[in-house]
C-alpha cells in the first residue's frame, strides 16, 4: 500500500495560489457581468463564460477548503506525536535514573 505524505508547506503554498486563482476568477466574472456592449451572437459565450467561471470558482474553493482540512489534521498529528515524543523520551530518561 501506497504511503500519504502530507506536507504542510506545500499545502500552504497551494492554498495561496488557489486564493489567487479565485481572485483572477472574480475578476473575469465582474468583467463578463460588466460588460455591456455585446451583441447577441457573443451573449451566448459570455453567458457560458461565467457558468465556466462559477465552476470553476465552486471548485477551487472546496479544493481551498480540504487542504485546510487537512493542515488542521496535520497540526493535530503534529501535536499528538511531539506530546507522545515528549511522553517517551521522560520516561526513557527514568529508566536511567
């Protein structure tokens, strides 16, 4: 079986390109929503246009939402194994004592 790496800085690093890409998205929604000169041939483009966007913008946010799900696991992991790392190391060391 495969194994999951996780790393949080990549993690991180996506999110903020992620947040960037919606940003562009509504962007290019606000310009297909102002953009009122246009005849009918192109209003069937702009219109699918958007829908696009909206996808697209629906997408990227949940992406945006799992992988802060996932760096709050992480964290959670990170705890548990430092604090169970902690709880070993006092009582190897009362071994020795």
């Amino acid at each position: 079986m495969a194994r999951l790496e996780v790393h949080p800085q990549r993690l991180t690093q996506f999110n903020l390109q992620i947040e960037e890409e919606i940003r562009h998205i509504r962007q290019w929604m606000q310009l297909v929503e102002e953009c009122g000169e246009y005849d009918t041939m192109h209003l069937q483009q702009l219109q699918e246009m958007r829908q696009r966007l909206e996808r697209m913008h629906l997408d990227l946010v949940r992406l945006h939402e799992i992988n802060e799900s996932v760096l709050v696991q992480c964290a959670g992991m990170t705890r548990t194994l430092d604090d169970d790392l902690k709880e070993e190391t006092w009582k190897f060391a009362q071994l020795f004592e």
